[in-house]
C-alpha cells in the first residue's frame, strides 16, 4: 500500500522558515521523481518544486531562491525547506510522487502564514 505522508506545516510569521517532510511507504522511492505541489483556497493546485532521482530540481518562479527541495533515499523521504515566507505562500501543500504513469499524492499540510 502506497502512503506519502506529509509532516512540518504549520502556523509562521512573514519572514519567517518552516521545512516540510514527506515520508513515503510501499515504492521504490529512489527512482520516483518527488514534488511539492500547494493549493490556496479558490485556486488550482500548483507545482512547487520537483526533484528527480538523480537530483536535479525544478522550481516555480515564486519560490526560485526562497525553497529548496531535497531528498534522501536511505530514508525514503522528501523535504522542502521554505525561507522567507509571504502571506501569498499560504496554502496546503502536497507531495507527490511520479514515475511514468503512477502518480500519488499525500494528504496534505496546511502552511499559513500571517502575522
């Protein structure tokens, strides 16, 4: 049974830094391409950040510089470190993992973030 479970959300003030883990359970998480993905209420869903196997990222344009994506296959999970958060970061985040036509997704953690 696939299970990606997200952890780290929370409540923070503009400025400030929250990191993200998604632990993943039932693949073989070394050769899945892991994302982050968010969706704030009234918009669509998202991409964040991806990482691939080998490691190389990919990064949306409003968080280029802010977050950083990265992964540990010894133990199956993905982070996403978030630094100089806005109040436009506010939203639920997801991970995902993808490869080929198998895609999965967590269940989410709320990051708000508001003074």
């Amino acid at each position: 049974q696939v299970q990606l479970v997200e952890s780290g959300g929370g409540l923070v003030q503009p400025g400030g830094s929250l990191r993200l883990s998604c632990a993943a359970s039932g693949i073989i998480f070394s050769i899945y391409v892991m994302g982050w993905y968010r969706q704030a209420p009234g918009n669509q869903r998202e991409l964040v950040a991806t990482i691939t196997s080998g490691g190389s990222t990919n990064y949306a344009a409003s968080v280029k510089g802010r977050f950083t994506i990265s992964r540990d296959n010894a133990k199956n999970t993905v982070y996403l470190q978030m630094n100089s958060l806005k109040p436009e970061d506010t939203a639920v985040y997801y991970c995902n993992a993808a490869y080929y036509s198998a895609d999965r997704w967590g269940q989410g953690t709320q990051v708000t973030v508001s003074s």
